[in-house]
C-alpha cells in the first residue's frame, strides 16, 4: 500500500495485497494522512487482493472526515465482490470507475512495507 501526492490538491492511496483486520491501520494512517494535507483523495483498489469489512469501515469513517472538511474521497478499481460489498454497506456515493488509475509511476511515498 503506497500514497501518491499528485498535486497540492490530490492524493491517492494505492491498494496492493489485502486490507483486512490486520492491514486496516495502516490503510486508515495513509488516509488520514492525504486528507490531513486537506487534499482530496482517491483511492485504488485495482491491486487489492481482499478488501474486508475493516477496510469498508476504515472507508466510511474516511468519507464522513472527507465531507466535514469539504474534500471527496472517491474510490477507483473496485471491481466484482469488493464492488458489491461497498453497494451493499452504503459506500456506493464513492465508487467511479472500475478500471484503477493509470499513473501507477506517480512519485509514491511508501505507507506500509510489512506483508505489502
């Protein structure tokens, strides 16, 4: 898992590997993270491999954070299970597209390097 600055305005926080009971800190710590540089954020689930409810809970509670500070947080690459999942849970406001973001080359501070 890694968080790109693209601009002053725009973060994403690329997902590889699994977001689950484990992982959902440091997946909450790269979001709180872009969002407290009052950026925007995106985030990309392209490369996850599991998205569980920790990660769900960890994306509604970054939306609500999002909201009151008048920034979005939008979600790209979630596709088939995880993409039903969101729906489901409410967090279908989030989703964009199902294909992730191209710019995988962005400069990139790394989040998590344990089990990532």
């Amino acid at each position: 898992m890694w968080l790109a600055f693209h601009s002053r305005e725009r973060a994403t926080v690329y997902v590889t590997g699994e977001v689950d009971i484990a992982t959902a800190p440091q997946f909450v710590a790269a979001m709180r993270e872009a969002l407290n540089g009052e950026r925007d954020l995106t985030v990309d689930l392209s490369r996850s491999t599991f998205f569980g409810v920790s990660g769900v809970n960890a994306l509604a509670e970054a939306g609500e954070v999002a909201e009151r500070a008048g920034r979005s947080l939008r979600v790209v690459g979630a596709a088939g299970i995880v993409r039903q999942l969101l729906k489901v849970c409410g967090l279908e406001r989030l989703l964009t597209g199902v294909g992730g973001l191209p710019n995988l080359d962005a400069p990139r501070e790394e989040v998590v390097t344990e089990g990532s």
